[in-house]
C-alpha cells in the first residue's frame, strides 16, 4: 500500500509534464462543440506575396469588420496566445510603453499584461495596415542603421522616419465605427 504524501506535489512544469491527467486534458478536443483543428505553426520566413492577406468587409456597410479574413475584428478567434517576441526597447519608449500599460489597466480596473497592451495594439493596428502600407513606401529604401554606441543618433533619426510614417498611416486610415464594449 502507498504511502501518503508528506508534501504536497511540487507545482513546476515539469512535474505537471509527467502528470497523466493534465496530458490528456491538453491534448482532448475542445468540447465548445467544434471540430478540433492545429493552430498554425509559427514561422519566421515572411510570408510570400501569393500568402498575404488583403483586408475582407465581413458584414456589408461595416468598416468596423475589415481586418485580416483569418482574424476577424469583433470575432473571438479561440486561438491561444503561444507565439513568444523579445524587444529591446530604449529608457524612452520603455517609459512611453509601461505609460500606456498603467494608463490601461487604470481605465478597466484590471491587471493586465504587457501582452494585452500589445496583441490589442496590434489588433487595432490591423485595421489601418493598408495605408500605413502606403504611407511606409513614401519612406523609400533605406539602410539599417546599426544598434551600435556611439550610433544612437542615427539609429533614433531612421526610428523617428519609421515613425512618423506609421503615426500618417494610422491617422489617414479610414475610421471605423467605435462600439462600446
């Protein structure tokens, strides 16, 4: 006969990897009553031109609804947020980005993420992609600058050109409708 634990089991991912149960609740189909499909495989290959995705209108006379076709805007997509991105960011737009964090969750209440801030700024960000697609060729082929001391001014100089475009895209996009949430 088994003894009975003195300790609790140790919490860390590894000792759920070898726990039965847990392996088979992530690997049973989902039971909202839809066929269980793969997530698409992160790559880091740019897509091909062929691949893009143009913006599609999903509800007629509704420029609330034009984003990409596989991640529809005021549709839950269901798929998990696993795709892991590292930024090294500057003492100013650090500043700039936990700002807008903090200005964030004091308007819901809420605890979120760094991550929330950024996949919701990208999802808003969808909607504008084809003019800031056009406002980003006005840019004109350029060199990357390096990340080297003594090459802030330069490297600042090309982030403020990128900048200055993305901010045009954004405002000269077509507007769409704000509905409460």
């Amino acid at each position: 006969m088994p003894k009975p634990l003195r300790e609790p089991p140790p919490s860390s991912s590894v000792a759920r990897l070898l726990d039965v149960d847990a392996a088979s609740r992530a690997t049973a189909p989902p039971d909202r009553g839809e066929p269980a499909t793969s997530p698409p495989s992160p790559s880091n290959d740019p897509p091909s031109a062929s691949h893009r995705e143009q913006p599609v209108a999903y509800e007629a006379g509704a420029a609330a609804n034009i984003v990409s076709p596989r991640f529809p805007l005021h549709r839950p997509t269901g798929e998990p947020a696993n795709v892991k991105r590292e930024f090294v960011l500057s003492p100013s737009t650090d500043e700039t980005f936990t700002r807008l964090l903090e200005l964030y969750r004091r308007s819901t209440g809420t605890r979120l993420s760094g991550s929330h801030v950024a996949r919701a700024m990208l999802k808003g960000i969808s909607q504008c992609m084809d003019s800031i697609q056009r406002e980003a060729a006005l840019i004109g082929r350029q060199k990357l600058p390096s990340n080297a001391r003594g090459r802030e001014g330069e490297r600042e100089r090309f982030e403020e050109a990128v900048a200055k475009s993305f901010i045009a895209g954004i405002r000269s996009a077509a507007s769409y409708r704000r509905e409460r949430p």
